[in-house]
C-alpha cells in the first residue's frame, strides 16, 4: 500500500530527505514501509544511480545518509 500523506510527511521530516529522494523511492516501487524496510541501502544507491543517471547516488555521503535515514525509518514504522 503506498505510502499515505500522513506517512510522507513524516519520511520528509528525516534528516536528508526530501521531495526528489521520496519521488526517487516511489519510482523504485518503494512505496510503502514494507517494502522500503526490508530494501538494502546499498541496492537503493544503485538503482537511484541507474534511473537518473547520475554516480552521485552511489558516492554521496549525503544520498546515502538520507537513504539510510529513510529505510531505518520505514523500519520503525512497521
């Protein structure tokens, strides 16, 4: 089940992520705690990388502190 405005919220509210990371989730089928839980945060930089493109994904301290500030917070929620 996606996630709801209530849930996304709350993600935008950690530390490092924000609007472009959640769209990136989403595009990813990451959509839901679940799901964003139970994902490898090395896995998630790669994929990031391969949909824009970009290697920052994979090299930035930042993405990867954002996504990891992400996967713990879906960890939390289930």
């Amino acid at each position: 089940m996606p996630f709801t405005p209530e849930q996304q919220q709350s993600l935008l509210a950690q530390k490092g992520v924000g609007k472009t990371i959640l769209q990136r989730l989403q595009q990813m089928g990451l959509d839901d705690t679940a799901k964003l839980a139970a994902a490898d945060v090395d896995d998630i930089l790669q994929q990031g990388a391969a949909l824009t493109g970009s290697t920052c994904w994979k090299n930035s301290p930042q993405a990867r502190a954002a996504i990891a500030a992400a996967v713990e917070w879906a960890k939390a929620q289930n």
